[in-house]
C-alpha cells in the first residue's frame, strides 16, 4: 500500500514527504507535542526546495513544509541529465559528495539524495553520504548546498561569457 502523502502533484511541482515525526517539549503541566514535517519540492525540470513546517496538526504541518519549500526553491543547472561537475557540501555534521554520471547510468544514490536529484530532473548521478550522521534533514541541506554551489558556478560562468564577448567586441572595434 502506497502513502498518499508520497508524490503527489500540486499544480507544476511534485512534492515527496521525507519524514514526518512527533516531537515534544516539557512544560510545567507535563509535555507538549507537535508534529514536523519535512517535504521537498520539485518540478523535475531544474528546481527543487525544502521545507519543514511543525503544527498541532500533521496535516497541517505537512502544508507548512510545502508552502515554506516552494519559498526556498533553488536551480540546478542540468547538463545532458547529470551535473557539470563533482561538488562536494558540508552542513552540520554532514557531508555529501555528488559526482557527474555517463548518460545512462542512472541515479547511483541513496535515501535523501536519491529524492532530491529525482525531483530536480537530474536522471543519471553519483552520490555518496561521507558524514557521520544519517539524520534526514542535514543530509537534505547539504545535498542542496551542494546543488546550489553549481548554480553559483553557472551563474560565474554566464557573466564569464558575457565579459569575453565585451572583450571580443571591443578588439573587433579597434582593429
């Protein structure tokens, strides 16, 4: 039996609860629970975002994190189905390494990874997880750290391209 909570579409974007947990504090009358949801957020064509939202509610949690991930949406750049290069990202205690796959191979990762890359329309990628924890929340945040340095490298590279054509310009005046 399938979650219905899994895959489901909202309008151009897919989202993919990734956990969902009861959480407590202690007050004076005894303990308060509410609950966190943790939901990524992508249209399988290069953005991707997560959220976590807690509420009384679970579903209502669940609608926080949704809302609070299309907020923080990021772009992948996507070259040929995989990433442009090997990238590297540390948040926390965890450690992420991505790698560039042939066309091809697929997506060579696990868990958070996996969905993550999946969402963002990157269909072949290496991944390994180097950091000591398997918490789902960090290894979310440092696989999007990572994401987000190669839309940084893009983003130098498209100002790169536009200084070398000034340049080129300029010499094809003078001449």
């Amino acid at each position: 039996m399938t979650n219905p909570i899994r895959n489901q579409n909202q309008g151009e974007f897919e989202h993919y609860l990734l956990d969902l947990t009861r959480v407590e504090r202690m007050t004076g009358g005894g303990r308060r629970f509410r609950f966190r949801a943790a939901v990524i957020v992508g249209n399988r064509k290069g953005k991707v975002g997560l959220g976590v939202g807690k509420s009384l509610d679970a579903q209502k949690a669940i609608e926080k994190a949704i809302r609070k991930a299309k907020k923080n949406l990021i772009e992948v750049p996507i070259v040929e189905g995989t990433i442009p290069y090997e990238v590297e990202a540390k948040v926390g205690p965890s450690r992420i390494l991505l790698k560039p796959q042939a066309k091809g191979r697929g997506l060579v990762a696990g868990g958070v990874v996996r969905v993550i890359a999946r969402l963002s329309g990157i269909e072949d990628l290496s991944s390994k997880v180097l950091g000591e924890t398997r918490n789902k929340i960090n290894n979310a945040l440092a696989t999007l750290k990572a994401l987000s340095i190669l839309k940084e490298w893009a983003d130098t590279l498209e100002k790169r391209k536009v200084q070398f054509q000034d340049k080129e310009k300029e010499e094809a005046v003078s001449k």
